[in-house]
C-alpha cells in the first residue's frame, strides 16, 4: 500500500468524469488499497480515484467504528434516494480547511463492484450516506461547493485563494503520523 498525493481544487483531474472500471484486476485492488491508505493518512472518512489523480470510478468509504464496514465502491450507481433531506457541513480533502452546509438525501442505495469485482447492493443512513454521496460527486467531477448558493461558494473560493497565496501546484503529500509506542 502506498500513501498517494492529493489532488486540491484547482487540479484539472477533480473536474473530470471518471472512466468506468472494466475488470476489477490487481491494479483496481492495487488503488483500492491506496486510497485506504491515503485516506486514512489524511484523516478522512472517504476518498475518489481522481483525488489522487485516478480518472476511473473506484472510491472508499470509512467514517469508523460507529458504522462498519469500510466501504469499496467501483462504479458505484445511486439506485435510491431517500425522501428526507438534512443539511450539515461537509469539507473535502481536496480543498483542505474550507467547509459548507450541503444538503442531501438522508438515506441512499447504492449498487457497486467490491474489491474482488462482485456486485453488491448498499443501504446507508445517515453520515455514511453523506460520505457515500459525495465520493459519488467527485466521480463525476463534482465538488461539494457545486452545492452552494453562488455567494456562498465565491465567499469560500476567495477564502481559499487567500489561504494559498504564494502557493504554487495543485498537489499535496499526506503525511502519516508514525505510530505511537506501546
């Protein structure tokens, strides 16, 4: 497993349509693994193919213990929306300490490939659901900010600017922190 550079806004791939996974080979299983990696190296609670430079549709899920398991999503489709919205702050590795209220369907079902290439069909509720949704949007090159209103989303965009003054690139390495002694 390797820990994978992070794409922030700004980087083209973020905006692209993800190509469809054909095979679920050893490099599908191979990216499955370092988006893991990454992610939970990042402190994330979910992670898209094209945030690490991957235009195909692979994505991971895992927002801990309060709901197992960590989720392997490739091609995943929403099949269902739930009627119920709620609206809560997201952020987004790729555009690191900028966050916004989204709204979304509660509950969704999905249909995806797992990591050994069988479909399966998932309900999630919740925060889970959220996660699930907005790695869905980054497949289709779409950032949580597509969501706001237009004066919220040129408010944060100015702030992210701001925040990347003198910055140059598109790309940031995530840095695990070693582990602690027993």
């Amino acid at each position: 497993m390797t820990v994978r550079l992070l794409h922030l806004l700004g980087s083209p791939v973020l905006r692209q349509k993800s190509a469809p996974v054909t095979q679920v080979d050893d490099a599908v299983r191979q990216l499955v693994d370092d988006l893991f990696e990454t992610m939970r190296a990042a402190k994330g609670v979910g992670l898209a193919a094209n945030q690490i430079g991957v235009a195909r549709r692979v994505a991971v899920v895992d927002i801990g213990e309060e709901d197992p398991p960590p989720l392997v999503l490739i091609n995943p489709v929403i099949v269902e929306r739930g009627d119920e919205d709620e609206t809560a702050e997201e952020g987004c590795l790729s555009i690191p300490d900028i966050f916004g209220d989204v709204t979304r369907p509660l509950r969704v079902v999905v249909e995806a490939l797992d990591q050994e290439g069988k479909r399966s069909r998932i309900e999630a509720h919740g925060y889970k659901a959220r996660a699930i949704q907005h790695e869905i949007d980054h497949l289709d090159g779409i950032l949580f900010l597509d969501h706001l209103s237009a004066v919220k989303r040129s408010l944060l965009l100015s702030k992210w600017k701001k925040s990347r003054k003198g910055q140059t690139g598109y790309l940031k390495e995530v840095t695990p922190e070693p582990a602690g002694e027993l």
